[in-house]
C-alpha cells in the first residue's frame, strides 16, 4: 500500500539540513540504480524525505508526468535563478550531530554516482517565524485540506501519494529591513508583526497579496514547510512548498516577479532568491520509497 512521505506533512522540526546532489559525471549513470538502492534504507519519509530532480529520472530511463526543472525568471527589475540539481535531501530531527551523521551516511552511500554540491543547515525561529520577525506560512491549509494540496490523490503505480516540491534559498538583507519603519515593513509583508493581522488597505505589491492562494484561477494552494537559515554573515529563508503540482508555487512565483501584472513582490526589497529546484517525492510502499512510477 501507498502512503506520502509523512515528514511533509509534519510541522517544521527544530533542526534540518538540506542536501543537493549532483550526477558526478556520465560516466556514473550505470552506477545510479545501486547507489538508489543503497540509500532506500537510510529514508524513511518522515525523519528523512526525499526529491528527485529531472535529470535523474531521465537518467534511470524514466519518464513522470509533471516534473520539470525550475525555471529561470526575469521580471519586473528582479531576476529568479534555477540551480536545478539531481536529488534533494531534507534532513529533519532535533539534534544538529544526529543530523552531521545521518547526512554522511547518506553521502556515502549515494558515493561515487551522486556528489553533494550543496549544504545547508536550517532551523526554526519562535514558533515557526521568518527571521524578519513575521509568522511564515499563515494561509497554510490544515487537515484534509493539506493532504488535497500537497499530495498526488491518484494516478499509475507509485503516483497516489507522490508530491512535488519547490526549494529555494533567499537571502535577507535584514539590515535594510531593520531600518524601515514598523508600518513600511508591515506594508511590504501585508501583515502586522504584533499580530499577525492581515493588512485591509495592505498595497497591491504586498507579499501577502502578490501569494493570496484563493486569487487565482484555479486557486493556488501549496503547503509551506520553509525555515530560516545562516551561515557566515548570510541570512534568510529556506521555502519549500509542496504540492499534487508545480504549477500552484509556478504562478505565485511569476506573480511575484510581476510577469502578470508588472508589480513585483515588494519581498525583494530585502530579500532575492540565491536558488531554485523542483523534485518529485515519490509515495512510501511497506515503508521504502516507491519507485514504481519512473520505472524502477
């Protein structure tokens, strides 16, 4: 029997780590079904999930429906980069060691085929908070309504319970935001700090009203599971929105870029996107990852 990755679903843990893996070279794809297999038994879809990128599927001989590479966009004065990789990784636990270890063990076996190319440590801040202060992920949907959203309802083997993933890194300017005045920054968020409140006479390039799920046609739902992240003077937030599609976060973005309208996120007044990558989580079959749906 199917079942999602039960770690999507979870509420943000204290600690993550994010890995992205490259293919090493052509040479290793005869390499990548041995290296899958020995890494399906370090995932477990919850402490663990796991996304698969485009060009490895193509390189298993794979084929499935939806999955694409992130797009490069340039908007309204604001450019959004792909740096779309093989695998994606999402470490999630409570312990910052635990999480060094698990990740070697998955680096190993995943050796020679797959090379990591990227680490990143993330963390939650109050009680799920940006760094600029704001609540994240307000407008997510809860329940049923989740599970609808982030989570493919049926399709061909291995598909039902399948999700795809969006991850980017965006850095924060936050010197530049602490600047602002309180009511400046809540304008550009479309939110009061203090309470969270939804701004009635917010302005139209207002993050909450470039990303209003409901605003678009069909509605936009995606289920946010992004945390704050630093390192070195660097600062800012790790998004990661899942979805039964990619064209939910696809639309918010180009929105947010001002490819719809010219109005771009007032966001990037302080904050721009370092990266970008789609994956595909494949559903859990008697608590292994199922392959079924690109063939293996």
């Amino acid at each position: 029997m199917s079942h999602f990755q039960s770690g999507i679903l979870a509420p943000v843990p204290p600690l993550a780590r994010h890995l992205f893996f490259a293919i090493e070279s052509v040479d290793a794809l005869g390499q990548l079904p041995a290296v899958l297999t020995a890494l399906l038994p370090l995932v477990d879809g919850d402490a663990t999930v796991v996304g698969l990128g485009e060009s490895l599927v193509h390189a298993l001989d794979g084929k499935l429906a939806g999955l694409r590479a992130f797009p490069a966009l340039s908007g309204a004065g604001v450019d959004v980069p792909s740096t779309q990789h093989a695998l994606w990784v999402w470490l999630r636990g409570d312990d910052r060691g635990e999480l060094l270890h698990r990740a070697r063990a998955i680096e190993a076996a995943l050796a020679p085929a797959l090379k990591l190319v990227q680490s990143t440590d993330s963390f939650r801040y109050k009680t799920g908070h940006d760094l600029t202060g704001y609540e994240d992920g307000t407008e997510n949907p809860e329940g049923e309504a989740a599970i609808a959203a982030a989570f493919v309802g049926d399709g061909a083997a291995g598909e039902a319970g399948g999700s795809f993933v969006a991850v980017q890194h965006w850095a924060h300017n936050l010197d530049h935001f602490a600047a602002m005045p309180q009511d400046e920054q809540d304008k550009i968020i479309g939110r009061r700090k203090t309470d969270n409140a939804e701004l009635e006479d917010a302005p139209e390039s207002a993050h909450v009203k470039r990303t209003a799920q409901e605003s678009f046609e069909p509605e936009a739902f995606v289920l946010r599971r992004s945390m704050p992240w630093a390192e070195g003077g660097a600062a800012g937030l790790l998004f990661v929105a899942f979805g039964c599609t990619l064209d939910a976060f696809e639309v918010q973005l180009r929105r947010m870029a001002g490819l719809e309208d010219g109005i771009a996120d007032a966001l990037f007044r302080f904050s721009r996107p370092l990266t970008g990558g789609y994956y595909w989580c494949p559903p859990l079959r008697d608590g292994r990852l199922d392959l079924r749906a690109i063939g293996c």
